[in-house]
C-alpha cells in the first residue's frame, strides 16, 4: 500500500495521512514512530545522523541530482523525500527505475493530480507522496489516493477479429466490493496484453445487475493483480487479492469473495496495440462488456475497427504468474 505523507507543522487529525512531515522542526511523524528530516547537502548536523532514522530531501533540478540520490542510498539512507522543479515526471520515472527496491522514494506534490503522476512513474510509481497543501484539503485528497494502489497507462487498442471459440471453462470473480461503470478488471490470454472487462454493472430486462462480479472468461487467462503479478484466473480463491481498474487506469486492490466455474460457450476477440496482438477470451453472452473510450461494448456487439481499452505490462518473462526479469517469452 502506498503511503500518503502531509507538510504540516504538527500532527494533525486526518486518519488517512501516514506521516506529517515539518521543516521546520525536522521531524516526520507518523505510524507510531518519530524521523528525522535532513536536508541532503546542508550544513553538517551537530549530532551523529542515523541513516536508517531519517528521511533525507533532496532536489532534483538536474541528472547530477539524480546521481546525489543514488549516492545517498549508497551510504545508507532508506527514505529519500524528493521535489522536484519544473520538470517532474522523468525525474521520478528515473529515480523509480534506479532505486525501486533499494530505497523508499516520497515525491513531494501540490495537488492530486500531481500526486497522480507520482503514483504511475514507469507504472510502479513512487512509494509515496508527500503533499504540499492546506491539510483539511490533504485530508480529502488522502482519502482519495489511499485507495488507489496504482495508476497504470491505459491504451486503445483495435479490435481486429472476433470468432466462435467453442464451450470451455469460465470464471466469474465475485469482489467483495461493488465495482462502477467503466470499471473491471484487466483480463487476457497473453500476459502482454490485457484487455479491461467491465464488471457487471449494466441492468436489463432480463438480468439484475451484479456490480461485485467480473466475468473473466476462459480460466487459463490472466488478471493483473497486486505488485505486478499476473496469476491465471484457476489459481484464484476466496480470499485471494486482485486489482479493479478504472478506465482512466486508477488500480485499487478488491479481495475475492467467491469464485464460480462453468462450462459455457466462449468467444475469442483479438486485438492490436501498437503493433503487438493479444487475445481474450470470454463468454458469449450480452452481459459480458469489454470498456471502451466511451463507454462499453458487448462482447457480442464486438467488431473489428472497434476501440477498447487495453494495457500492456513491460514484457518479462512469467513463471506461474510470477514476472521474470530478462527472460524472453513468446506467446502466440
């Protein structure tokens, strides 16, 4: 889960905050524990720094800051508060790609939006966001951002193909909480490719809604869950963590209630994304709707020209699942 700092002068009462952080104090508190907050490059403390104590900002104006960064983490500092100037997202993409694992990375923010930004850089986003607001209005943006465990990218794909694909096994996820319109899960025969099903929020004449529940197609596909994993929709059980996303790309984790399996018929519906090809394969039925830019489609009113969304994970390697990093795989 990521965390949600605050600049503050003192703590404050905003439940979903984790730390408040004041400069003038030097001090980050929060989580039940006191740090302390040290400028990289200012004079030199009067007492001993403890790196695995402190929370050491840093500015990042340039490349050569970013190198500051990497030396910081080399003489052991684990969390390290960065603002940025005018340029944000690629110093936080770099710094994500540098660090990521080594040290604990808080981008300071000035809106939601911005904190936004944050949380996707290179799709792991940052470990945190620090923001620089007012606090009744950072209390509000926390809530928000609390229950977004990512921003992914999100793309339009084309529909190239759609076919008959036989009866064959099919899940339904049931959440234990209500997804939206226009919110799903991210579903697809190859881990490269996943296509966003829409949860079944639609009503009809013929069916009640069932907002809780995605219908992911044949089991042997993949569903992205938490921490970029990819696990095959037969692995899941109750109890089990996969993500819901929404069509802007905001990921919050939903745990799984219930899985039910059964034979229906199913239908294969391909697809190209910047010149790549995926497929997904889901139940013929009018219920099941794929999101589109503007709304969603059945799957039986699925035609090729038409845009869905899409997402396309940095391709690695996948053992049960499980992302591994240099190795080739091909899927077809």
């Amino acid at each position: 889960m990521k965390e949600v700092w605050v600049f503050a002068e003192s703590v404050g009462q905003a439940p979903a905050v984790d730390r408040f952080v004041s400069r003038s104090r030097g001090m980050v508190e929060g989580r039940g524990e006191s740090l302390r907050l040290l400028k990289w490059g200012s004079q030199e403390p009067r007492e001993p720094v403890d790196p695995g104590s402190t929370v050491l900002e840093l500015e990042v104006r340039c490349s050569g800051d970013e190198e500051e960064a990497l030396n910081a983490v080399e003489k052991g500092f684990r969390r390290i508060l960065v603002k940025t100037s005018d340029w944000k997202v690629i110093p936080w993409e770099n710094l994500v790609a540098k660090l990521r694992g080594r040290a604990m990375i808080i981008a300071e923010a000035s809106s939601i939006e911005e904190a936004k930004l944050a949380l996707r850089a290179l799709e792991l986003g940052v470990d945190a966001v620090a923001l620089d607001m007012p606090l009744e209005e950072a209390s509000k943006a926390a809530e928000e951002l609390k229950s977004i465990e990512a921003v992914l990218r999100l793309r339009e794909a084309t529909v190239e193909k759609v076919s008959e694909a036989g009866v064959g096994l099919r899940a339904c996820i049931d959440a234990c909480d209500n997804m939206s319109p226009g919110e799903g899960m991210l579903i697809g025969a190859f881990s490269s490719i996943l296509v966003l099903v829409e949860a079944e929020v639609a009503e009809s004449g013929f069916t009640k809604p069932r907002p809780f529940r995605v219908n992911a197609g044949a089991i042997s596909q993949y569903v992205l869950s938490t921490r970029g994993l990819s696990p095959y929709v037969s692995d899941l059980r109750s109890g089990d963590v996969v993500l819901a996303v929404s069509r802007t790309g905001e990921a919050r984790a939903l745990t799984i209630c219930r899985m039910k399996v059964e034979k229906r018929p199913l239908r294969m519906v391909e697809i190209c994304l910047n010149g790549s090809r995926g497929k997904v394969f889901l139940q013929d039925a009018e219920t099941i709707r794929v999101v589109s830019p503007g709304g969603s489609v059945s799957v039986r009113d699925l035609k090729p020209g038409d845009r869905v969304i899409a997402y396309a994970p940095r391709r690695v390697g996948r053992h049960f699942g499980t992302p591994v990093e240099g190795e080739l795989m091909l899927e077809f």
